[in-house]
C-alpha cells in the first residue's frame, strides 16, 4: 500500500508527522505546502518511485502526479473546535507570520473568522482540484454542492478518514492498515491549551461551518462503525495503548527535565 497522507492544518497531523517518520524514514516525501505540490510533479521518475509515502498540507488530487496506485489517509477535526483552535495558534506560534497582529489585537475574532480557510479548509481539501488549485496557499471557495463532493470523494478515494477527537484509535486503525511496526508511542506536538471562544463568536463560527460540520458528523458516524466492527478486542487495544502511551509521555517529560537541568552546564563545556 503507497499511503498519501493528506494533513489538515490543526487536526494532530504534526504529531502523526512523527509516527511518519519513524515508520518510513528517508522514504516518506515531505510536502510543507501547497506551493510545493509543484515540486513533486516535476520530482525525477526514480525518485518517485523511491518512495514509500507522502505526507504534507495540499489537496485531495496529488496521487495524478504519482506513478504508485495511491491511498488516502486524514484525519478530521470538529469543525467548531478546529476554527477556534487555529484562532489561538496565531498567539502561541510566534514564528507564524501574524503573530504579532493577533496579540496587539489588530486583528479580532471578526477578521480572523473572515478567512475562509478558517472556516472551509477541512471541505475544500477533500475536494481538491486541478493543478491551479493543488498549489494554492489557502483554498478556493466551496460551492452548493460542496458536502457531496466531499462525501463522494471520502467514499471512493480515501482508503482511512480518521478523527482527531479519537486519535489513539485512529492511530491503531492506520497502523493495522499501513502494517506499522510498534511501537507507535507519541508525544503530542504543537498543542496548547484549550480555550473557547466567547458565546457570540462561537454562534457564528456554528453558521459559517454548517457544510464542514455536516461532513464531519457524517464522517463520524463511518468512524464510529469501523471502531464497533474492530469488536471488543480492539477497545482492550486501545485501553493498553493508552495507558502505555501516558507511561511513556510522562517518562520522556522526567527525561527533557533531566536534560534542562544539564543544559546549560553541556554549553558551557562545549563552549572551552
């Protein structure tokens, strides 16, 4: 199986990033953004066929550029929840190019809420589209048809649509139908602390992520019946996961506490 992982921004794609590349290595293509879809269209025939997987922030259609018989994987976020996370990310992430305006406050929920991505990146990039819309930064407008189009897609292209609201068992599913070895221990990456959003914001984010909600609810229902069909071995699975999981994250925090202790004193050395 070639696995195309498609990440949409703020669903837990950078912590599966990692799970990524310790399953394939040097044989997993980094795309970092739309822009660089180009990249791998032109990429050399045998570098192509190098691969073992691709993984990155683009749109359903990529596999056109691929010699391998493709299967797409994501995961989706609730809409709702998504919108208001990628709002306080701008605070958090002072690398991001709008950080500064966010925290001075010149831009508000109103401005951030206006950019569609916010609202429609989920929908659009199931839907995909032409080489033109495979490189775009931020998504094209959805039209009418939008949820059909997403759901079709879902159902005849994506071999796994995962959600991050059950990522444990998203993780097993996709490493039960990827053959990943184990362990698939993870810490999680680029997550902060979770926050709402006032009551009248979070009435129009509902409005303006009607279609992407009813995507998701309707991908959640498939989820959920995949999860029921794996039977009660597959829940004791996920218990085990999870309590080893939480053993090995707090054994990795004593570990980077450790480590920050004896940072300095190591720079200090190295430094004569």
């Amino acid at each position: 199986m070639f696995p195309i992982f498609l990440h949409i921004e703020h669903t837990g794609g950078t912590t599966l990033h990692t799970i990524l590349d310790r399953q394939y290595g040097d044989g997993l293509y980094y795309v970092p953004r739309p822009s660089g879809v180009e990249s791998l269209r032109v990429l050399p025939p045998a570098q192509k066929a190098a691969m073992q997987a691709v993984w990155g922030h683009f749109s359903y259609g990529v596999h056109r550029y691929l010699p391998q018989t493709a299967h797409y994987f994501t995961l989706l976020r609730e809409p709702v929840s998504r919108a208001i996370a990628s709002y306080y990310y701008e605070f958090r992430f002072i690398k991001s190019p709008n950080h500064a305006r966010y925290v001075t406050g010149e831009v508000d929920w109103s401005e951030h809420l206006a950019k569609r991505w916010v609202t429609q990146t989920q929908i659009s990039r199931l839907i995909g589209g032409g080489d033109d819309e495979l490189t775009r930064h931020r998504p094209s407008p959805v039209g009418v048809d939008a949820v059909a189009q997403a759901q079709a897609h879902i159902t005849d292209h994506f071999t796994f649509v995962g959600l991050t609201e059950y990522y444990d068992e998203s993780l097993l599913l996709m490493a039960r139908l990827c053959g990943w070895k184990k362990p698939l221990h993870y810490l999680r990456r680029n997550t902060g602390e979770r926050k709402d959003a006032p009551s009248g914001i979070r009435e129009q984010i509902i409005d303006l992520t009607a279609q992407e909600r009813t995507v998701y609810e309707w991908a959640k229902s498939r989820f959920l019946t995949l999860v029921e069909a794996q039977g009660a071995g597959f829940q004791r699975e996920v218990a085990e996961f999870k309590a080893a999981n939480t053993a090995y994250a707090a054994r990795q925090h004593r570990l980077e506490k450790v480590k920050s202790r004896f940072r300095p004193l190591w720079r200090k050395l190295r430094g004569k």
